[in-house]
C-alpha cells in the first residue's frame, strides 16, 4: 500500500510537500503538484480521513439530510448537486435519508455529532416552511425555510418561474391562458400565482380570474387532482382558453388524457405548458410538454457552497429556472 513518504521518494521532493498538495495548497508549484497528483493516481493512495481531522481539527464532513427528497425523481438533482460541490471541494457529503420528526431524523443527527460535521444541510421535498430547532452545527435549509429566520436557505424563485413562464406565453400570441394551479397549502401555489397575474398585466390582460386550485389533496398526501370538472367549466364557456397552464408536469399528463377523451389534442386543438421539468414525462408525453425547469442541482450546489464557506443568517437564494421548450406550447 502506498504511503506519502513513498510518494515523496518518486517525486523526488519533500513529505511536506507531498502533505501540501493532497491538503489542497495552492501555495505548491504548478509543476510539482502535477508531478505528485500523477503519481497520486498511479498508485491510488487514499489519504486517511482520520489523520487529516487530527491534523486539521476540522472533520471535512458535511451532512445531507434528505426529507423524502432522495426517494423522488424530481429533486434527485438536489443531492447530485450538492455532491458535486462536495467532491470538488475535497469534503465527505453524508447523505440520510430521513422523516422529519421520527426515530430516522434523531439516529441521522446522532451520527453526525459523531462525525462531528461541519454544517448540515437539510432538504425538503417541495418548497415549504419548516421548524429547524438550533443543535450548535450551522445548517443551510434547501427548497425550504424558516420563518426565524435562523438558518440561510436556498429556494426556487417560484414568482420569477410563473412570471417568466407566463410572459412567454403572450409573447407567443396566447391570450386566454388557464392556469391550474397547486393546492393552497403549497408555498409554490401563491407566489406562482401572483407570477401568472403579474406577467399577464405586464402585457395588458387581466388573468386573476384564470386561476383555478386543481390539486384537492392537501400537502403531502397522495395527489388527487380537480382538473377533469375544472376543464368541463372552461372548454364550456363562451370564452375557452387557447393554454392549459398547470402546476406540475404530473397534472399535465393528467389533462393530457382528460383532453384527449374530449377528442381535444394538445398542441394543435389547445396549448399546454408546466412547472417541473419532470424525467421522463415531459420527454415521453406526445407531443413532448414544454415546461419551466425547477433549478434543482444549482440548488444543491449552492447549499452545499454556503455549508462550506459559511453563510450569514437568515440568507436566503432564489434560484430562478430554465425554460424547455418542446411542441406542446
């Protein structure tokens, strides 16, 4: 098994040296670190965690806590995001996978007492208001936040996700656009919908009364959708919509099927747009659906970026996302 002073004796150079670059100097000389880090990969060294903490006082582990989030599809790019930073920043991310206010959460927090982490982040599965008590560890609240105001967070910018959305659809021609929004338990459902109402008066109309509530189950609960009586009220009236906005890309591929037993399809009868981005749905669904990607892994990465350098309290990023188009829109 390779050792730093076997390194050293093949770089020709000094332990201390040696020492300097797998902790990371930026002091060492270009040449010579290329030289070490070849040699490094050659024989696959692997430095001890243990000693560097001894040596660093500082243990280099940062700890994930993953509400339901490493179970979902869509947020996954949560915990990928924040690995990536992880790794590149020579720390060891400790992911659980946890139930807030079970057994789960209490061993996950033992465990990284134990470790002694640095900082915590904790991740919700959808853009809430969360309790988080003080334990000593800073945290960083990811898709989530405290009302305190004790802990930095790092949320979608759900405002700037439905105006953004919503004035490309009007720029696209549309003028009658309904939006079907989350259920009114969903911090998302509110900003999003003053977005929508703001971006449509931006462009002159008036679309607080386009708004319906379409998810009927509360948060957290297994989804049950209004969509099929509320598109029986709008495809009836005088006035009926040329766009379906909806809340998620779940409750498109809804009112993709209800459109289509009307005979209605989307696309070419009616326009249909979304929030989420969602693999592999938004790409499956025929026509592809065109939506407002969730800006997950730069959100991971920028918790995991304010878990290591540090971030003031009560900071908060909205992240804002990307729109994807495909011919649905």
């Amino acid at each position: 098994m390779s050792t730093q002073r076997e390194i050293a004796r093949r770089a020709k150079t000094s332990l201390k040296t040696v020492s300097r670059v797998i902790n990371r100097d930026p002091l060492v000389n270009a040449e010579t670190r290329a030289r070490i880090e070849a040699i490094i990969a050659e024989t696959g060294y692997e430095p001890s965690q243990a000693a560097r903490m001894m040596r660093s006082q500082r243990s280099n582990v940062i700890g994930f806590l993953a509400d339901g989030v490493a179970t979902t599809t869509s947020s996954i790019d949560l915990v990928r995001g924040a690995q990536d930073v992880a790794w590149e920043r020579g720390k060891q991310m400790m992911l659980f996978n946890i139930e807030r206010g079970t057994q789960s959460a209490d061993m996950a927090d033992s465990q990284l007492a134990a470790f002694r982490a640095e900082a915590i982040i904790y991740a919700a599965i959808f853009h809430q208001e969360v309790d988080i008590a003080p334990t000593g560890v800073p945290h960083v609240l990811l898709n989530c936040f405290d009302k305190s105001g004790r802990h930095a967070a790092v949320v979608p910018d759900d405002y700037q996700l439905a105006f953004e959305l919503t004035r490309i659809i009007y720029e696209r021609g549309y003028r009658r656009p309904v939006f079907l929004n989350l259920g009114t338990d969903i911090v998302a459902s509110h900003l999003r919908g003053k977005g929508f109402v703001d971006a449509a008066r931006a462009a002159g109309y008036e679309a607080s009364g386009r708004m319906h509530t379409a998810v009927l189950s509360p948060a957290g609960a297994p989804t049950k959708f209004g969509t099929r009586a509320i598109l029986a009220e709008v495809l009836g009236a005088d006035e009926k919509p040329d766009l379906i906005l909806c809340g998620q890309d779940i409750m498109a591929m809804n009112v993709y099927f209800e459109l289509g037993e009307l005979g209605l399809k989307p696309g070419r009868d009616i326009a249909v747009a979304s929030f989420d981005n969602l693999d592999p749905i938004a790409g499956l669904l025929q026509p592809g659906l065109s939506t407002m990607e969730l800006p997950y892994y730069d959100m991971g990465r920028a918790a995991m970026t304010l878990a290591i350098d540090g971030a003031k309290e009560g900071q908060t990023l909205r992240l804002k996302g990307k729109f994807i188009e495909r011919h649905s829109l």
